[in-house]
C-alpha cells in the first residue's frame, strides 16, 4: 500500500488496525504483526510504536510486556460504546455551536450540506461528514475537547462507511437536522441530533458487521 501524503504515518497505522478489526481480519485477543503493518504500509517501526501508544490509549488495544500489542475485546458493546462517546463529546461542541453560531459557521454549514447532497461518491459524502465536524468542532471545542473527540472517532470515520451502500440516505437527514438545530439556537436539539446520529451509526455498523461474521464470531 503506498504512503499517503500529507497524513501522519502514525494515523496511517492507527487508520490501517481499525480497518483490520472492523474487516475480521484481526479480532479481540488476537496479536497485532507489526512487522506486517510495516511491509503493508511500507512505514518505520517508529510510527507502528507511536500508533500502538494511541491505540492503547483510545481503549483499542492493550500491551503486554515483553509479549506485543494485542486487540482489546472487540463485540457489538464495544461500538456501541465508542459511538455513544463520540456522539456526547460531539453534542458538547455543537450544543456549544447552538448558543452562538455567528453568521460565518452557519454560511459554512450550508455549504457542507450542499456538498453532502451532490457528492458523487460515498467517499465524497465522508469527506463532507468530517468536514462538517471540523466546521463546528475546530470553532467550539477546545484542546482537550479535541483530544478527547479524536479518541473516539476512529469506528466512525473507518472505511466500513465506504462500503455502506445507504450511507448518504441514512445519515445525511442527521446532519440536516443538526445544522437546522444550531441556526435556531437550540443547544438541546443540537445536543440530541449528534446523539441520535452516532446510535444510528452504532445500530447500522453492529447490523452489518453481524451480518459479514465481524461480530459474533470466534475471538481467536
């Protein structure tokens, strides 16, 4: 797999683990390769190590002394967990967005939205997803909100999206009623719309992962 420019080889590896979860190919128990990450993605040791630190901390894998990294439980409790932080940590900083928008977030909100209806692709309406959240995150949420947003963002801006063929039909109402919520300055609606979405994305990821024998399956 060639490098990706202008993204952090250690978010690569991070991105890369996820996607090896969330595809059966490494399940909860299960010892992660590192010489492999380093042939796949053709990256140093360093960012491996830097990326099983992060990993560690967002509660994805544990270490073992002297033993390696291996993959944290992984089952449809787990997603649901993650997705029900993101949404909390998200709705802080929209509800925060709610209280006082200012006539340039809502312009650019607007403008998102336009893109997510006319994205011609599924990757096109990902990118508008984090572009929305960057809009009113990067204006309402502080450092340590950032940090903590950004630990729990992993499932929910994973590939597994680009393979949902209802993605844009699904979430694209969510956004919607979000962006609405912070132009009327209701912080609660806004609050409950991030919510709202993030145990949608649990539902529909838990479902389909089921589905393919991601879940439910052995733990090695």
């Amino acid at each position: 797999m060639p490098k990706r420019y202008g993204v952090k080889e250690k978010d690569q590896v991070v991105k890369h683990v996820i996607d090896l979860v969330l595809t059966g190919r490494l399940r909860g128990g299960h010892r992660i390769d590192r010489n492999a990450i380093a042939a796949a993605l053709g990256v140093s040791r360093v960012p491996i190590q830097e990326a099983m630190v992060q990993l560690e901390h967002d509660g994805i894998v544990s270490t073992r002394y002297h033993r390696g990294a291996f993959v944290e439980r992984f089952d449809a409790a787990t997603l649901a967990e993650h997705h029900e932080l993101y949404g909390v940590l998200n709705g802080i900083a929209s509800a925060r967005a709610a209280t006082d928008p200012g006539p340039g977030l809502l312009t650019a909100l607007d403008d998102v939205l336009q893109h997510m209806r006319k994205g011609k692709s599924r990757s096109d309406f990902q990118d508008s997803c984090l572009r929305f959240r960057g809009v009113v995150n990067d204006a309402h949420a502080g450092p340590r909100l950032h940090a903590a947003i950004r630990a729990s963002q992993w499932f929910a801006a994973s590939d597994f999206w680009l393979s949902y063929p209802r993605v844009r039909a699904e979430l694209l109402p969510t956004y919607q009623q979000e962006a609405a919520a912070i132009g009327d300055r209701d912080p609660a609606a806004a609050r409950t719309a991030c919510i709202e979405r993030s145990d949608l994305m649990a539902t529909i990821m838990i479902a389909e992962l089921t589905r393919r024998g991601v879940l439910g399956g052995s733990s090695g």
